[in-house]
C-alpha cells in the first residue's frame, strides 16, 4: 500500500513539471538512543557535518580468497603478497556506482571528496539541515555520558533507492561509538632498573626480577628474542596512536640508555594524520608502545603514527584515516601494532563500519603488512573492566574479533607464566569463525563444556589468537619509571617478535610475514609457543574463560619461542621476494628451504623489492 501511494505521488510531481522526487528507502536504523547515549537537544541547522559516504566495493569476496591465498603456508602462493593496484581493483567501487552517487550528490549542489586510494569512500561537508533533507535524518546532539562527549548523530536515515546497491553506508549517522579505550589499566612510579647480570630464575637464563617487572631483557630471555640490531633493507614496523598520545625521544634515549645499553642508540620517526601531534611530552601509552618495539625490534625502522581528530567526531573516523593513509602508501609497514579497541556491543546492530574496517585490514595484510591489536584489558567484559554486563552476555572487544588481524593477550608470570586475568578474549557477535581456527576453537569448545553457556556467540570468530607477557612493564615518561600492565604491552612486543623475522626472511631473500594467522593456526605451528594453561579472564560477574591446555580465549596459542617461529616460518616461507609485490604474474617457484638452508642464507644481505 505504501509503495503504491508513492507512486502516484510520484507521477503527480512529474505531471506538475517538477523534478522527479527520489523514492528514499531506509538505510539504517536503531531502534532507541544505544546504551550510555543521551539525548541532548536539536543539533544548529547550520553546524557543518563531515560525512563519510562507502561505496559498495566490487570483489570483497575476491580480497577475502586473495588474502587467504598468499597468507596460507600450504598456498602455492603463500608470502605473494598483491600489489597497491591489485588490492585497489578488488575494492574500488563499479564506475557506475561512482558516477550514480556523485550525480545524485551534484544534483544537490554537493561536491564529493575521494578519500581512499581506491575511491571506495566520499567524503562531504554539509550542514545539518542539508543532511537531514538528503537523508531523510533527524542529526541530533546526544552525548557519551561517561565522558560527557557530545556526538551528532541520526536514529535513522535513507537513501534513494536507485542507491541502494551502491551506496553501502554513510558514516557517522546511526553509529554510537563510544570512545576509543587505549588498553592501559594500570601504572604505578616504580624505579628504572639497569640492566641487571643479577640472579636468574629456574626459567634458563631470566632474570628473577622478571617476576616483578618486566623490561626488554626480561622479553628477550623469555622468549629468545634476539638482541642483534636487524639488518634487512625494506624491513618496517608501525605503531598507531590515537587521542593525542605521543611518545618522546628523550624518554626513549633514556629507557635505551638504561635497559638496552647494549642498543642506545634507536630511535623513531612521527607522522602526523589527522592533525594528530608528533612531539611533546610523552603519554603513558605511546610510551609503553614505542619503547617495546623500538626496545626490542633492534634497529628495525619504526614509525609512530599519530592520529588526530580533525573533524571532532570521535576516534572511529581516525581509525578509518590511519588505514587509508597506510592504504595509499606504495610500502606501507611491514607491521602494524595498535593498542586502543572499542567494546564491539557498540557495533553490533550496525556492522557495517566495523565490517569496512576488517576488510581494510584484510586489504593491508594481502599486501604483505601484520596487523596486531591488542586484545583488551577487561577480561569478557570488553575493552576495560566494566560491571555493565554483570549477568548478560560477554562483550567482546573490536577489532579483534575481525578475522583479518592477530589479536594479542596477555599473561603474567615466568614459573609458572600464566593468563593475565585482565586479557580480553572471547567471540564476536558480528564476525563468524573463519576456517583457519576451527580445529583450535572447536577442540577448546569441547573441553569448556558447558561452562558459560550462552554467555558467547560459539560460532563467532574467537580472539585472542596469541599474548605475551603484559603486566609491569617498565617505562620511561618525563625521566620516571612506571610500571604498565595491559594488553597494550603485549600487542608491540609481539609486534617486534614479527619485526624480527621479517628480518631473517628479508635477508634471505623471502616475502615478510603478512598476515598471520593462517600460519599461527597451522598444523604443527602452535609447538612454537608456549602453552599457557593457568589462569583465566574473569567478567560479567562470572570467572570468565579458563586458559586451557592448547588453544584458548584468553592467552590463544600461548607466548611466543623466537627460535621455534623463526624455523617454523623460514621452514614454510617459500615464496622469493622479488614475487612479493607482484603476486599472481610471477612464477611460483616452491625454491627448496629447509630451514637450515635458511638459516645460512640469513647471513646475505637481499633487497626486498616492495614495489
Ligand atoms: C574477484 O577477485 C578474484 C580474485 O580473488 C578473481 O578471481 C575474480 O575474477 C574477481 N571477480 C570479479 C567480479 O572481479
Ligand atoms: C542548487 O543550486 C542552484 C543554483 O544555485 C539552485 O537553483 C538549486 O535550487 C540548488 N538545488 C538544490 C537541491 O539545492
Ligand atoms: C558536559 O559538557 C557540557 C558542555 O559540552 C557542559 O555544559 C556540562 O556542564 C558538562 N557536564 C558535566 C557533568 O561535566
Ligand atoms: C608486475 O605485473 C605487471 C602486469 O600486471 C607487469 O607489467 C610488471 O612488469 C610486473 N612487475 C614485476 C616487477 O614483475
């Protein structure tokens, strides 16, 4: 009935000689302001919106299988990693889609900004009043109570229907995100210890203070991290920085003099996105991240890249900019390591942003980057410890629980090491269990029993996938010691790990690592950790998950053996590099590399080719 009475609406606009009115059809919609929202009042008609318009992109499901084909080890194709303009032509949008969403937008007076490499997103600047009448909107104030951060937003919008196949979804409208948590819990002043030669625990070769806190050459003996500055050309490693967090030299010439005396003198390079700051005095996270990847990836380039919030709309939309900013680089980094996640509760009823940016992390890893996030600080109850799921279901975090990602817990402890209880892990509510983890999840979910019975979604992709230690961690802000425990000290030291045999692979003429779970969850590839098996990550009002023998949601595989990785990865890293940014056109070539033919080419000196 509706449908008909538009219609002859519809015929009457024409029969008056006006323009024919778009039908509009409903895009999105929430059904009631989201929890920890409140409405505030009318937004100013003439406050400018920065709107963000995704374009549907042609071949998501071709980047899904092209990802999958050059990350998996048993893939004749593992480590060809696609180039710039291979990705690009799975995600740009038709041209049809592009010409019909700027005509619509130009028949309105509105000029588009491209803002991705791959022109699958617009960006426009209109004021309140323009954007309700386009979108059929009702853009209101409400704000984030906790913080007290107002947003404007929509409870629902449309487009018209010619869009509907093109016009994927225009961000922010209906998204209540709340801001963007950096995975530090806890820190408390502590003394900045010298490197010691002191007593060593029963673990071969730590130090017995690593019990109490941890410093670089804490992580370097427990998981035979070497201490050798890298030496591979093209080698790369990034660290995301969000909220006006910076990390300072002087802090880390500092943190190196005293506890990497052996590696004064490292050093980092800052980008600015978004307007975000690139110097000043350091903050405890950026600190915390820099130090443990600049401290433990000896001389591997390192960028910290600040990201701003130009458009005072929250850190969603610098999450979104990072990833185009890297997306547009012809060598973007080889790792990227991210310590700040949301509660994905926030998402569920509109995945679409947080399905975009999983599969520009998937865009990211096909090129050859690995992408680590940090798991969460609150156990089942999301991105920090939170008592608003006592008795309700766990809340998982994002973006770990996007297939297309390492996501890294923590533990805490050396005899024995065991679960941080404050490491997030668990199963999304949006992304369903990818392949590569069936037999690890299914193989826990039989152990677990009936434990937490609907609490979790059992088929959802399951988090985190690997930790390392994350508790005390020393850092130097402003000439203090601080110890900081979190996910978000695990995350960049795990990063390193990756930094470091990328190296080895780049020397010996091989692709970087890419992303990894496909091989992390490979058969035989879990003996390269080591099992956590004590612990778990209480929430919810319940004890959370237990760390089980073999794969689990709080600790994954367990904490990494530099040694074992590194023969597991020069064992089934096959591909030669000159392959790696040109994947499909160049031959396969299966060269024959025992791991010990590897190990003795380690010692040459390749360029690897990125281009
Ligand atoms: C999508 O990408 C795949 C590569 O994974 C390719 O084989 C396929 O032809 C592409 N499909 C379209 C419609 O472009
Ligand atoms: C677009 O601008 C033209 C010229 O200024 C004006 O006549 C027209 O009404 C505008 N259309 C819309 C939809 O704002
Ligand atoms: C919240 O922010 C508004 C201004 O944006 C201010 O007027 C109000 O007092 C603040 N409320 C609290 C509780 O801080
Ligand atoms: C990469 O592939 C393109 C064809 O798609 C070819 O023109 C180019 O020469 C190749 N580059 C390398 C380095 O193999």
């Amino acid at each position: 009935m509706v449908a008909a009475g538009l219609l002859v609406l519809s015929l009457f606009t024409l029969a008056l000689g006006k323009p024919l009115s778009e039908r509009l059809v409903v895009r999105s919609q929430v059904d009631s302001v989201p929890r920890g929202f409140s409405y505030v009042g009318k937004a100013s008609s003439e406050h400018m919106l920065n709107l963000r318009i995704a374009l549907v992109q042609n071949n998501v499901t071709g980047l899904e299988a092209a990802l999958y084909d050059v990350s998996d080890p048993k893939s004749a194709n593992y480590g060809h990693h696609l180039s710039k303009a291979e990705v690009e032509a799975m995600v740009a949008p038709a041209p049809e889609t592009v010409q019909k969403v700027k005509a619509w937008l130009g028949k309105n007076n509105i000029t588009a900004q491209t803002i991705s490499p791959a022109g699958d997103w617009l960006s426009i600047n209109v004021p309140v009043s323009k954007a309700n009448a386009l979108l059929n909107a009702d853009f209101n104030e409400y704000t984030y109570d906790k913080t007290n951060t107002t947003v404007i937003r929509t409870l629902a919008y449309s487009v018209p229907e010619t869009l509907k196949d093109h016009l994927a979804f225009v961000y922010p409208s209906v998204h209540f995100i709340p801001p963007v948590q950096k995975n530090t819990p806890s820190f408390q002043v502590v003394d900045l210890p010298r490197n010691s030669k002191r007593s060593r625990s029963k673990r071969a070769g730590v130090p017995a203070s690593c019990d109490k806190q941890i410093t670089p050459q804490c992580l370097q003996a427990l998981y035979n991290i070497p201490t050798a500055p890298a030496t591979a050309q093209g080698n790369s490693l990034a660290v995301s920085g969000f909220g006006g967090e910076i990390a300072n030299k002087g802090d880390l010439s500092e943190f190196l003099a005293a506890l990497r005396p052996d590696a004064p003198d490292g050093t980092f390079n800052a980008v600015s996105v978004d307007n975000g700051i690139t110097s000043g005095d350091g903050t405890t996270e950026a600190s915390l991240d820099i130090q443990y990847t600049v401290g433990l990836a000896t001389n591997v380039p390192t960028t910290f890249v600040s990201v701003g919030n130009k458009n005072q709309d929250g850190d969603l939309s610098g999450f979104l900019d990072i990833i185009n900013f890297l997306l547009a680089q012809d060598q973007p980094p080889l790792v990227l390591t991210t310590s700040f996640g949301f509660n994905e509760l926030a998402f569920v009823n509109q995945p679409d942003l947080a399905v975009n940016l999983c599969n520009a992390y998937g865009q990211l890893g096909a090129r050859g980057t690995s992408i680590l996030f940090a798991s969460g600080d609150g156990g089942v109850s999301g991105p920090q410890a939170s008592d608003a799921c006592d008795g309700q279901e766990f809340e998982p975090t994002f973006p770990s629980g996007c297939p297309f990602l390492t996501s890294v817990g923590s533990t805490q402890g050396i005899n024995p090491e065991v679960a941080a209880s404050f490491s997030s892990g668990g199963f999304s509510n949006i992304f369903a269990r990818p392949a590569y983890q069936d037999d690890a999840v299914t193989a826990y979910l039989d152990k677990l029993g009936t434990t937490n019975a609907g609490l979790f979604q059992a088929k959802g992709r399951a988090f985190p996938d690997v930790s390392t230690q994350g508790v005390q961690f020393v850092v130097d802000i402003g000439g203090q010691g601080q110890g900081v425990s979190g996910t978000s000290a695990s995350s960049p030291t795990f990063a390193s790990i990756v930094a470091l045999l990328n190296d080895q692979l780049l020397n010996a003429g091989k692709s970087p690592l890419g992303f990894l779970n496909p091989l992390i969850y490979s058969s035989g590839a879990a003996a390269a950790f080591n099992d956590i098996t004590e612990g778990s990550n209480p929430g919810c009002g319940t004890d959370g998950f237990p760390a089980l023998e073999g794969w689990d949601p709080v600790t994954g595989f367990g904490t990494p053996d530099f040694n074992k990785l590194l023969a597991l990865v020069t064992g089934s890293a096959t591909a030669s590099s000159g392959a790696a940014g040109n994947a499909t056109v160049t031959a396969t070539t299966a060269a024959s590399t025992s791991s010990a033919a590897a190990t003795k080419g380690g010692a040459k000196k390749h360029h690897h080719n990125n281009n």
